[in-house]
C-alpha cells in the first residue's frame, strides 16, 4: 500500500517537473513572438520614416515645397549637433549645454 502511494508521489512529482518545463517553454516561445513582432514594428517605423523623408526631399528637389521651410522644419526638430551638422544647421546652444 505504502508503495502505491510513493509511486503516485513520484508520478505527481514528475507531472508537475513536466509542468514547469512546458510552462517555461512556452513562456520563451511567447517572449520570441513578442521580440520578433517588436523588431517588425521598428523596422516599419523605420521605413515609413524613410519614406517620409525621401518623399519630402523629392519634393524640395522639385521644387515643388521651399528649402527654407524643409530647413526650417527640420531646425525645429533635430537636436543632436550630428543630426544638426547633416543640413548645415547650426549647433543648438541651449539643447548642447
């Protein structure tokens, strides 16, 4: 009697040691998933971003929107001196010190 009750024990013991196991697994298989679909997303981000970009340049090259407002634009938004240096901006004093 005393050895059916190990036996059943040990077989919960290893049920739940399975248990974790799949529980794991399938935590690192959702945590893929999730990495990968994160990765997609900020390469889309990207490339609309790009595209974007691409489109407005075209449009300045045309002729079909004023450098001086792309420029102006762009003066607003970028802060970093390298970002800054890519349009002959100046540098950004109060964003430097």
């Amino acid at each position: 009697m005393t050895a059916n009750i190990e036996k059943a024990q040990k077989r919960v013991t290893d049920l739940e040691e399975k248990l974790k196991q799949a529980k794991a697994l399938k935590q690192k298989v959702e945590a893929r998933a999730k990495a990968a679909e994160s990765k997609q997303n900020r390469a889309a981000d990207t490339r609309r971003k790009i595209l974007v970009g691409a489109a407005i340049l075209a449009k300045v090259e045309r002729g079909e929107w004023p450098k001086d407002k792309m420029l102006e634009m762009m003066s607003q938004q970028l802060t970093r001196a390298d970002d800054r240096a890519l349009f002959d901006l100046p540098v950004n004093e109060k964003v430097a010190l």
